[in-house]
C-alpha cells in the first residue's frame, strides 16, 4: 500500500510539472495579462505627447503617438485583450541602458524608470513599453523617472 501511494504521488507530481511547463509555452503570448509586463529594450524616439507616460488602447493611437516607431511595439500587443503602457521622456546625454520596475500598492501601479546615460553629449529621446491589462486607467498609474551616469 506504502508503494501505491508513493507511486500515485510520484504520477501526480510527473503531470502537474508538465501542466506547468506546458503553461509557459509561446503560444500564451496573445493572453490576456493580469499584471504588467515589459517590453524588451527602448526606442529611441519622441512621443507625439507631452505627457511621460500614455496609456495606449489602439493601433491607430500607437501610429498617432509612435509616428516613426510604432511598428517596433505593434506586434507585441493584442489589443482586443491588452492595452500598452509607453513611458518617454528625453535624456540631456546619450541613453546606453533603461532599467524598469513597477510596484502595486494600494491599487495603483508605481513604475520606477532608472535611465543610464553614457558621456555622449546628444539629446536622445527614448521611449519604453509595459504590456498592461485593459483595468489599468490612468489614474492608477504613478511614473517616476531619475536619471544616473
């Protein structure tokens, strides 16, 4: 009996790690996400807004915002499930590298951007992307934005 119950233990653990595993798959990239999730890398390019940050709901706002560079963002969300969150802003020095995290607390979502200036003296528009739920609005977004050499 020891042995039957090890055994089913062991098939149980076996299925649920494939179940996992299976859930990981590429295929899950046109789901709806629940939480934010960043786009790789930046562009380097102004948004057609003041603002630093923008909530994106269409194609057509992406092609109005991003005129230059909305193509690069594009492919990466489906909007019918998601909306797209593009943080700008304009460095004084030349851009080598863009961190980002975001928090919730509270309900709102705090997205700390730490921009790494390399010693280029060029003013370098840059722009970056989180992948967000369609329940996020503006107002439950806080962006804060500092820079380091």
């Amino acid at each position: 009996m020891k042995k039957l119950i090890i055994f089913l233990g062991l098939v149980l653990a076996f299925l649920c790690g494939n179940m996992l595993f299976a859930s990981c798959s590429e295929e899950d990239d046109d789901e709806i996400v629940t939480a934010p999730v960043s786009v790789e890398g930046f562009l380097s390019g102004k948004m057609t807004t003041d603002d630093h940050f923008v909530l994106v709901e269409d194609a057509k706002t992406l092609k109005q915002i991003l005129p230059d560079r909305y193509t690069e963002y594009l492919d990466k969300v489906d909007f019918s499930a998601n909306n797209i969150l593009l943080i700008a802003d304009v460095s004084n020095y030349g851009v080598h590298n863009i961190g980002k995290n975001w928090t919730k607390t509270e309900g709102k979502y705090k997205f700390d951007i730490i921009v790494h200036q390399n010693e280029l003296c060029v003013i370098e528009p840059w722009c970056i992307a989180f992948i967000v739920p369609k329940t996020i609005k503006k107002n439950d977004v806080d962006c804060e934005i500092s820079y380091v050499k």
